[in-house]
C-alpha cells in the first residue's frame, strides 16, 4: 500500500475560538486517525528516530502497536521508557529531534511520521481507560534517595528510581509538584489535568512528595545527605533574566516567569471561577523569541488584551521558538516586530509604563551560538504603544540551595558542574540535570537528564553498598 505523503491532518480548535479560552488547541488524534498515521511508519531496522529521542523510546515498536490497534501493548512500550508520555506528546520539539530524523521525513514531498501526536494518542488512550496502574516495582527496597524539584528532570529521575526499587522522596518549594509543567506552560499548550494525571502515576510508583519543602531554607542539603544514600537536585534554572534597560522598575514591567505563574498558579485562565485575574491590559508588548514569548502573548490575548506584539532582535530564520507555536501565535493575531530590540520603557507620569521605545537592528558576524550578532541601527528607534511589557529573555540559576551548599562545584554562569552523561556533581552521592545544569533547555532534554542520573544513582548506591 502507498504511504501517504502528507501526516493525517488533526484536529485544533479554530483560532476566533481559542483566543477566548484557555482550552487546549490541539485536540489530538482519534484511534482510527493515529492507526492511519501510524501506518506511515517505515519500521526502519536501524530507526533514526529512536537515538534522536532524549530518553530513547523504542518508537518504531509503539508505532506498529498503534497501527495494529493494539493499544495495551503500545501504552506497555511506552512505559518502559517515559514516564511522561503525556507531557511530551504535547511540548516536546518533536520536529528537532525524533521527527526532524525520521527517515521518512527526509523523502522528497513527505512529512515525517506525527510521532509526538502519536504519543500523545497512546498516553491519553490509556488515562481515558480509567483504570491506569503500574506494574513491576519491586516491593524490597535498594535503598532511599531524595529528589529535590519535581519538575520534568525530577519527575523522571524519580520514577525511573522507584521502578528500580528505591524509596523516593521529592521535595518541592511550591504547594504543589509539577514544576515548570504547572506554573511555566499556558493550560492550552498542556492542561494542568495532564500533569496531574503523569504525576498521580508517579506517585502510585511509591514516590513520596513533600511540598513547601524550600532546601537551604526549611531543610539543608547536609540533612539530606545525612539521611538518604544519593540526591538528584533537579530544581530548574528559576531566576529571570532582563535586560536592565530604563524603565525597567515601572509598573507593568514584568519577566514571563512573573506573569505565567500569576495565570497558572492563581488559576487566572479560569477567570471567573477564580476571581484572580492578572492586570487587564489593552496592549502589550513581548520582548523574546522563544516558546516562552509565544507563552506569554498567546496568553496575554486569551486575558482579553487588544493588541499584542512580539519584539525579537533577530529574523524569523533565528527564531528559537518551535514553529507549530510560531504559526498558532500568528493566527491568533499576534504582531511580529522583527529585528527590533527595546532600549527603554516609557513612564507615563504616574510610575507606570504606557510604552516601549524601540531600535531596528541588523545582523552581523556570527556570534557564539552560530547566529548573526544583532547590532543596532543608529537612528532607527521607534515607539510602540504599550501598558504591559513582558520580557522573555531566558532564566538564571536559582541560589537558594545554591548558596547554602557550597560544597557544590559551579560553573562559570552559576549554574551546578555535573557530567553530561551522569549528572554526577563534585559531591560524591549528588546527582545534577535539567536546566540547573544546562540553563533553559526543553522538557524533554530535562527528562533525558533525569533517566541518566537515575541509571548513575542505582550504579553508584550498588557499588556502595556492595550490592
């Protein structure tokens, strides 16, 4: 039978809905959609997309599961290798990784296989059932480990420990786990009740949560080591950039993290069943380029703004963000101001911000990361109408644990030094990965951190115990 050329189109809510509401966009795949997908699958011998995978899921195996309308096998597949199939069905950068190497894709005129919106399918098939459990976690434990964050690197570390038969206790600051999965992604990219269903798997694992838990503060990490074999500290980068031009301070002014968690946190996308709204704008202006950015205003039009413009010093062939998030945000009517950086915000006499003044740019050498250095064209500033500005410029390491631990080696950045393939940091027993190692990344780099600490934990408390 003739493959399809095209990926079996899905189904999205259209953009004069969705810009009133915080329900998700896409509406994924039905079973008999994703089995004609999966049907596109070459079920190549030595598949490209399995080591283009972070955390390397057999995806050619689930794939044929699918096809066959073998979902019980599919979701067994799946389980061996994610814990948040859910998750990264949704927000991983399939089309960097696992589809940008999909062999298929590489054909003239083919799309590759929809393998993240395939693993969407398989996950929500299984929590639809009602019944989802886990199996194989050994009732005699190894031996007890502390996972501070519960984040996507936490998350995963976690349960692939208490899979190995470790007791697992996670601590997190907030009141409740998830991380940058509940208070940093918009509820229509990745529903709250997603996370909730991947972490209430985690947790029928065995893994205890502590919440409001703040290390450094409420418990030291010398008291966690002093009562568990090995830690994984995976508590995320934390500490918002901004570019510190004037204007900075004015009311109105705020990082991405600020106004993200205030819409996830105080359950503003549900306004007004919950009476906390953030402030009501008329217009605003985004500063950044990545998902961020596109988090940040795609939200802002959904909080009922008029008018929202995305300024990025770079061109649309730079822009970090993924481009499924980029096409919805146009869509939506967003306005993109192409390179064009701010260089102050306006005070409009009562200590609040009524504008951004602008300056165009244009590209030059190479810089560190490959792209053209930005340099201001002089002359050129402009100024763009504005009662709320949100810079989406990347995130710092938090310090709090930091500071209070210096036993911890750091980088140059202030980020913890750990080996790339373990996580093994210069205290022997402390396991580092995700952002707190690499700075912002993706989810699904975080999760790849994770499984690899876990595998280096259950090697190092092995090798220690003489097991």
């Amino acid at each position: 039978m003739a493959v399809s050329k095209k990926k079996t189109p899905i189904s999205e809510q259209s953009p004069g809905e969705r810009v009133k509401n915080f329900k998700e966009v896409c509406l994924g795949y039905t079973l008999e959609e994703g089995m004609a997908e999966a049907a596109r699958c070459l079920q190549c011998k030595d598949a490209t997309c399995i080591p283009g995978c972070p955390v390397a899921i057999d995806i050619p195996a689930f794939i044929l599961a699918i096809k066959n309308g073998d979902m019980p096998s599919a979701v067994s597949v799946m389980s061996k290798y994610t814990n948040l199939p859910a998750v990264c069905g949704r927000v991983c950068p399939q089309e960097t990784q696992c589809e940008g190497v999909c062999r298929l894709g590489h054909a003239r005129g083919f799309d590759p296989v929809a393998i993240g919106k395939l693993e969407r399918l398989v996950a929500d098939w299984n929590y639809a059932r009602g019944d989802a459990s886990v199996e194989g976690v050994p009732p005699e434990k190894i031996g007890r480990v502390a996972v501070v964050g519960s984040g996507p690197a936490g998350l995963t570390a976690a349960g692939d420990l208490a899979k190995m038969g470790y007791e697992v206790t996670m601590y997190e600051a907030l009141h409740a786990p998830g991380g940058v999965l509940m208070y940093g992604i918009p509820e229509f990219r990745l529903p709250k009740s997603i996370v909730g269903l991947e972490i209430g798997m985690i947790t029928k694992l065995g893994v205890n949560f502590v919440p409001n838990a703040v290390i450094g503060r409420t418990i030291t990490m010398r008291e966690i080591m002093s009562e568990f074999d090995a830690c994984f500290i995976g508590v995320g980068a934390g500490a918002p950039n901004f570019q510190g031009i004037p204007g900075t301070t004015l009311n109105g002014v705020y990082s991405a993290s600020e106004y993200l968690t205030r819409i996830n946190l105080m359950h503003a996308y549900e306004f007004p069943k919950y009476d906390t709204p953030t402030k009501k704008s008329r217009t605003v202006v985004v500063v950044g380029g990545g998902n961020v950015a596109m988090d940040a205003a795609r939200s802002a039009k959904r909080l009922g703004a008029d008018e929202v413009a995305i300024v990025y010093r770079r061109s649309l062939s730079e822009l970090p963000a993924r481009i499924e998030e980029y096409h919805h945000a146009v869509e939506e009517g967003i306005v993109f101001h192409w390179l064009t950086n701010p260089v102050e915000y306006v005070d409009d006499g009562s200590g609040k911000v009524k504008g951004v003044t602008c300056i165009k740019m244009e590209l030059g050498e190479p810089d560190a990361s490959g792209r053209g250095r930005p340099v201001p064209v002089p002359g050129s500033e402009f100024f763009i109408e504005a009662d709320t500005a949100i810079e989406a410029i990347g995130q710092s390491s938090n310090r709090v644990l930091l500071s209070t631990y210096p036993e911890l080696k750091l980088n140059k950045w202030g980020y913890i030094e750990a080996d790339p393939e373990t996580g093994a940091t210069s205290v022997p027993g402390v396991y580092a990965g995700g952002d707190i190692v690499t700075g912002a990344a993706t989810v699904i780099l975080a999760m790849g951190a994770g499984k690899a600490a876990a595998a280096a934990i259950d090697r190092y408390v092995r090798e220690k115990k003489n097991i």
